[in-house]
C-alpha cells in the first residue's frame, strides 16, 4: 500500500512567550488521503490553524518549537525538510487558501502577474503545469503561465477572466478575491490543499459558492483537504472526514456522518448543542461554561476535564488515549463506551 | 401610547457621490424607501449580506446619520425634528452594543470608568450621585453574569465573551428601553456566542427590552428574534414573523439566503457506526 498523502504522527509543538512555554499541539495524530476533505474544528486557540502552519511549514521556528512528531507527505518528513526544500514544495504541492482574502494579494501588482508568478515557481518543479517544455524560452513560459492563469480564473467562476487579469486587487469584491486566492492555490495542481478559514470573512451566499467549489475542485484535481473552519455547519456540509480539536488535541474525529450523526466526546456533544437549530427554542441554548484552558499550565489528564459535566477522578490522572468507538471514528475520552448511556440519563 | 416602540416610515438614504482627481463618483442610494415597525418588547431581526445598508440604518435609528427623506420615530419622538437637548435625552433611551468587542471599549478606561460613563453623560436625565453611581456599576455587572471583582481592570484582562458582556452593561447602565445590537455575537467562538445570547434572552424577560437586532447570522436571528426582516441593496425585500419566513420564504432572496445557510445537519452518507461497534 502506498503511503497516505498527508500523515501527522504524534505532534508536539511548543511556543515560547514572556510568560512561559506553551504546549500548544499535544500529540496530534491526523491521516488526510486523496479526495478527502478533513474538517479541523475547534473553538479560538484550539491550535487548529497551527496544525494547517506546520503542514506548510510557515510557522517560524522560534518561537514555535517541534519538539516530537513527523509530518509525512507522501512519506517525506516535512520537519527534516531545509527551508529551500521546503518552498519548492509550497505552491506546487501544498497549496494555501488563508481567511482574509484582503490581506493575502499584493496590491501593488496586477492578479495576473501574481498568477504567473506562482505558475512559474510551480513549472520548475513540474514542467507539466504550464504546458510547455523546460526548454522554452522566457518568453514563451510566461505566454503558457498567463494563458493558464485564464483558464484557471475563469474555472473559478469569475466572469470575463482574460480581460481581469490586468486589473488590480481593489478593483475585486471580497468573494471574488477568495475566488483568485483559490485560483492562486490551484494553478500549481497541488496535491493537498490547506484551507483556513476560506469563508469566515464572507456573507453566506458567497460562503457557499466557494465551498461548493473546493468541494468540486478535490475530484478534479485528485488531491486532499485540511478545511480550517470553527463552523460546525461548514463542516457537516463540504467534508468526508472531521477532526475535533480542543486545546491542543484532537478530542474526536472519523467520517462526517458518524461524528456529526453520533458524537461520542462530551467537549464534540457540548460544541454541537451551542449551535442554535430549527428546534432550540428561546432561552435553551445550552453554552459551555468555564473557558479554554491556559496552555502554559494546562490542566492535569484530559484538557477538557475542568468544564466536562462527566468528569470523573480518573479523568485528571493521564491524557486520555484515543480509543475506536466505530469505523475510523476515534474519541479520546475514557467514558466513551458509556457516553451513550450517561446522555440519556 | 400606543405599543410602537420605533417606526421607520419611508427613509432613504443617498450618499452624494464624492469629486476626487479621478472624476466623480456615483452617488449611493444606500437605502430605499425602508419602511418598518418594531413593536414594544420584541426582538427584531434585521437580516442581509455585507453592503445591504443595515449599517447605515442602524447609524440613522442613533441619529448617527441623516436620513435624506423620511423619517424615523423612536416611541412617537420624531428624530428629526428633535432639538439637542431633546436628542439627548431620547439617547438615555436607546444604546447600541456593537460588534467587535475587542474593539468597542477604550483600553485606558477601567471597566468601572466604562460602565459609569453613560451615567455621568447622562447625569441631567438620571441624576445620580457618585455613590449612586458605584452601587448601580456593581449592580450591573451582576446583571450581566460578573461580579463587583471585577470592577477595576481594564478591558486586555478579559476574554471575548467577557467583553461582551462588559459592552452590555455598558449600554444598560443609562437604563434603555431600546437596544440595538450590531452582530453582537459574531467575533465570538460558539460556545460563548451560547452564553451572550442566553444573558440577552434573560435581560429581555428581567428587564422587558426592546432587542433590535442586527446580523447576518439566519441561525441566531431564527434563535433570539419574534420578527425579521430582510434587507438586500437598501430595499426591504420581506418581513414578518420569524417562523413564517424561515418556514415559507416568499421572495427569491430569503430562499437563497435560507439555502445557502450552512447547517449541522447529519450528510447522506455510510450508515453511522455506532457505540462499540
């Protein structure tokens, strides 16, 4: 059997701070294979877009410290990779959606050369992107990589794309400037995408215009997804396969259907009834109380004990292991087995 | 009196376009003929997408902004035609709480300096005393889930959720009967979005508020409000009661906003493994 596309065994990551050193990846263990669309979820300082930083390696290195794990690609560990190595491989096989799509284009230069750019930086490393042999001219290169540019604009779905290119940033709305952001992360066919966070700064139409097209992107491009989000309900609609973080772990994960449909993890149940549904009615939206963790002195066993209304002892002994409660769903909780009995109680 | 707690009759609101280097701009009409009544006690949804104008019309309810034709009653009071005094006054009445927390309070102010400043603005209207003053901080950080602890930090040693529930104090303090929310909940992680919108479900019953609220959220405002009202371009393109709409919408744009909102809905997929399975 070939190796998964992307395999993150037992990350640690630290950070160092004026007040200490934070754990902020405990062990983090997540499997994505080709045309799989994982969901990291997870409330603000979960440590879910560093996950999605360290697969790109843009995390800089201090004051973020690895201090156990591996980051396989395709069996290649990312960690052991030199800096050079490493940025042959963004663009062309990781690509990077990230939030705020204001921020992520350079305004000075026109969305057509910034395409280019990153078509080129790929066609060194593929020859195949651009289409055209390495032999060719400067010239020639750049004709094929802004012809390509085009192409990939108006697969995006932005109308009248040839003529665009020539126009600058501003003159894009915020959906369509996520859409040239995807355009940008596509144009080198990676073979896994990281997206986070890709519609938390737009309306809801737009939101799902986008999704809808990361989803229909995966089969054609062959390639896996990390979908950053902390929307439950982005989540139940675009991925195959769910990760739930919390403080630095990941508490549950497994197919969509299996997690969202059965949860087994108090800190997943407890997420997904602070959710307002067609059914809750007024005044019984069941919050969370207490709130994340310090990370620089992290509660003793299970992160989530203190706020967990099934807490036992036991709980703050040890980190609970992950334990299989059903096909590729795993919960790390060590009253998974009778969650089902305690919730009805 | 009767039971109308706002009404807005017919307001538009045109920004002239602006003469730059470039040439001129095209004017704005940021809202059309909006026409709505928010009645005593309910809470009120304004729903749309970014540009929609419920900005620009929440800024016009203040008085923030002026509307270019029609006209705006806050319980009878017509905004426009109120002298200073007058507006102030009416202003002890109606409080915003905004979006962004983080934001919103002036990182200098102790929370107790945030929470009496609308009282001494408005000392002509209450006419409290200092120790009168202290008693009703207290009093109101209590009401929003804090204690008196916590009355002398500052805004940096609070978490999101908490500075929330500081700019709701805040816009209790002058005790109004009219509260607008402007996304209240939207830079907050859900489990504390859980928590701010069950204080403003137990404000309104303690305190029998007005809630007009603002969000682009359909999942919150179904939550939290009696009645909505969707705003697209500056027009209003439906309004009535939150069941109807969410349950029948009748116009295009609320069948594209109710589809396109994303739902923990359980997908069609392999059959679910149970327990121990």
């Amino acid at each position: 059997m070939t190796a998964p596309l992307l395999s993150i065994r037992d990350l640690h990551l630290r950070m160092s701070s004026f007040d200490g050193r934070a754990h902020v990846l405990n062990g983090i263990n997540l499997t994505v294979n080709r045309r799989e669309i994982w969901g990291l979820v997870g409330e603000s300082g979960c440590g879910k877009s560093l996950t999605g930083l360290s697969v790109s390696r843009l995390q800089p290195t201090p004051p973020a410290h690895y201090t156990a794990g591996e980051i396989l690609l395709e069996g290649q560990d990312l960690l052991k990779l030199s800096p050079a190595q490493m940025q042959r491989l963004r663009g062309k096989r990781i690509g990077m959606i990230f939030q705020d799509p204001t921020t992520n284009l350079n305004p000075a230069f026109r969305i057509g050369e910034q395409l280019v750019d990153v078509a080129l930086a790929a066609a060194e490393h593929d020859a195949s992107v651009i289409g055209c042999p390495p032999s060719a001219g400067r010239r020639e290169r750049r004709r094929a990589a802004r012809k390509l540019a085009g192409e990939m604009l108006a697969h995006v779905g932005i109308p009248n794309a040839l003529a665009r290119l020539d126009d600058y940033p501003h003159q894009f709305s915020g959906g369509m400037r996520q859409r040239v952001l995807i355009a940008m992360a596509l144009i080198g066919r990676p073979d896994l995408l990281i997206a986070d966070e890709p519609t938390t700064a737009l309306d809801v139409s737009v939101q799902a215009q986008i999704l809808k097209l990361i989803k229909s992107s995966v089969d054609e491009y062959d390639m896996g997804v990390v979908l950053i989000t902390h929307n439950l309900g982005v989540v139940a609609q675009t991925c195959s396969h769910v990760a739930v973080m919390y403080a630095g772990n990941i508490v549950e994960s497994g197919p969509v259907a299996a997690v969202i449909g059965n949860p087994v993890h108090p800190y997943t149940r407890a997420l997904m009834s602070a959710i307002p549904t067609r059914e809750t009615k007024r005044g019984e939206l069941r919050g969370l109380a207490g709130s994340v963790p310090n990370l620089i002195t992290p509660p003793p066993g299970c992160r989530f004990a203190p706020r967990c209304q099934f807490a036992l002892p036991a709980c703050t002994a040890a980190m609970p292991a992950s334990v299989p409660v059903g096909n590729d769903h795993s919960a790390a909780c060590i009253r998974v087995a009778e969650m089902e009995a305690l919730v009805h109680e | 009196m009767s039971d109308i707690m706002l009404e807005i009759d017919n307001v538009s609101k045109i920004y002239p376009g602006r003469r730059g280097i470039f040439g001129k701009s095209a004017e704005v009409n940021a809202l059309k003929n909006v026409s709505l009544k928010v009645r005593k006690g309910e809470s009120f949804g304004l729903v749309g997408e970014s540009g929609s104008g419920k900005t620009t019309l929440t800024r016009s309810i203040l008085h923030l902004e002026t509307p270019t034709s029609g006209s705006i009653r806050v319980q009878g009071q017509d905004l426009g035609k109120l002298s200073d005094a007058e507006l102030r006054r009416l202003r002890a009445r109606v409080q915003i709480v905004f979006q962004d927390p983080y934001a919103s309070l002036n990182p200098r102010m102790s929370v107790y300096d945030i929470i009496t400043e609308p009282l001494v603005i408005h000392h002509e209207t209450l006419g409290l005393t200092g120790q009168q003053r202290s008693d009703r901080a207290a009093e109101l950080l209590s009401l929003v889930g804090m204690g008196p602890q916590h009355l002398h930090r500052y805004p940096h040693e609070f978490s999101g959720g908490q500075r929330q529930r500081i700019c709701i104090a805040r816009a209790l303090a002058s005790g109004p009967e009219l509260l607008l929310l402007d996304e209240p909940t939207s830079a907050l992680d859900v489990s504390v979005q859980a928590q701010v919108l069950n204080l403003l479900c137990e404000l309104q019953d303690r305190l029998g508020l007005t809630y007009f609220f603002i969000s682009h959220d359909l999942a919150v405002v179904r939550y939290l409000c009696d009645r909505v009202a969707l705003i697209n371009r500056g027009e209003i393109v439906e309004q009535g009661d939150c069941a109807d709409i969410f349950d029948a919408p009748k116009s295009e744009y609320a069948r594209m906003l109710i589809g396109a909102m994303p739902e923990v809905k359980v997908p069609a997929g392999p059959a679910n493994g149970g327990i121990g399975a």
